[in-house]
C-alpha cells in the first residue's frame, strides 16, 4: 500500500554546500586552447613558390594517361611530350621577354625624350620598335584567331550533339530504333509499325465457331478458357 498520501513528519532538508559540484562533462571542456600554423612540409607559400605547378600537373596527366592505357592492354606514351612542352615554352617564354624589352625600351625612350631633344633616337632604335609592336599585333591577332576557331569549334559540338540527341529521343523521328532496326543503316523497305499477332486475336467473342480447332500457343485472358483450365474439368 502506498503512503504518499500521509503527511511528511521529516521532511528533507537542504544542506550547506560550500565547494559546490566540480563535475562537468568532458565535451564541455576548452578542445583546441592554442592556434595551429603550417609547418615545414606542408605546403607553405615559400614551399608552393618553389614548386613548378605546371611540370607537376603535365606529369601527373602524363601518369593518368598512361594508366589509362596499360589498363586497355595499349603501350604507354614516350615521355617525349615533356621536351616538346618545354620547346613551346621555352619559345613562350623568349617571345615574352621580347615584348617585354620592347616594352622597356619604349619607356626607356619616352624617358630620354624627356630629357634630350626630339628627334635625337637612333634609326636602329625605332625599327626595333616597330618590328617588335609588329610582332605584338601579330601575337594579338593570332591569339583572337584561335578563340575564334575555339568557339566555332565547341558550337558546331554542341549543335551536333543537340541534333542527335533530337534524332534519337523521339521515337517519331527514330524510327528504326522504333522498329527494333540498327539505326544508321539504310534500306529500301519501308518502316512499319504492324506487328506478327494482335494482342486480340484470341478473344472470348471472337472465333466462337471454331472452338472445337485445336490451337497451338493460344493465349486467352478468360480463364475457364485456358490450357490449365481443361484440365481441371477431367477432375
């Protein structure tokens, strides 16, 4: 029987707690007290100006091809490639530092004029200067040509990719894959949609007279009228 009905003669009674709880959980504990910087080894900016991004990039291509290949059961590519990436850098680089001393050089005029009188620079001076702003224009529109040919090319892509996507989603217009027929392949046979046998051809209401005939591979949807079904009438 419960007594939590009777009065509480003793009733419980707080006590002084002077220290109080020091019991807390361990996820309310400080975890990170101190900042963590990048030490040697992993990748700082002095670390990633010494690298050569590109070289790194060109080789890990270069390794991904080549297991691409040995998984295909092909050779891998001779690491030829690298010298001629080089040659075309090499190149890049030289036409470069050209229009750069060209560039130098004009300021390096425009200075002196300032100082010397008109018409004092040398010959020799401004035909470099000319050939040099001849091979910069050269440069730009060679550059243009090839966004230019870049752009032509990913349009035509992507129209032919939308074309045949167009072709071959619509079964209208497919209708060699609609048939079951290669697609691609030209005939002289007009496409058709008639099939072998009707899903009907065996209905309940057609055929009545003739249900004493004896029909191989009939398929019914009434099934007191199905091959099962006959036999259950000898039972």
């Amino acid at each position: 029987m419960s007594t939590a009905h009777r009065p509480t003669w003793d009733p419980a009674q707080a006590k002084d707690v002077k220290g109080g709880s020091r019991q807390f959980s361990v996820r309310d504990m400080a975890s990170h007290t101190k900042l963590k910087f990048r030490q040697a080894g992993q990748t700082s900016v002095d670390e990633v100006k010494k690298r050569d991004l590109r070289a790194e990039l060109l080789a890990a291509e270069q390794e991904a091809r080549n297991k691409k290949r040995k998984a295909e059961g092909k050779p891998p590519l001779p690491v030829e490639n690298g010298s001629s990436t080089a040659e075309v850098d090499e190149e890049a680089n030289k036409r470069r530092k050209l229009l750069q001393d060209a560039l130098e050089m004009d300021k390096d005029d425009d200075d002196d004029e300032e100082e010397e009188d008109k018409g004092s620079k040398p010959k020799d001076d401004e035909a470099d200067g000319r050939r040099l702003m001849r091979e910069l224009e050269k440069i730009k529109r060679e550059r243009a040509a090839e966004a230019e040919r870049k752009e032509r090319e990913q349009l035509a892509s992507d129209s032919a990719a939308r074309d045949a996507e167009i072709a071959t989603a619509n079964p209208l217009l497919n209708l060699a894959a609609a048939l079951g027929q290669t697609p691609g392949i030209s005939t002289t046979v007009p496409g058709t949609f008639a099939v072998k046998r009707r899903w009907d051809d065996d209905l309940i209401f057609k055929n009545q007279a003739m249900s004493g005939r004896d029909k191989q591979g009939q398929f019914v949807n009434d099934l007191l009228r199905t091959e099962f079904h006959k036999y259950v009438d000898l039972l």
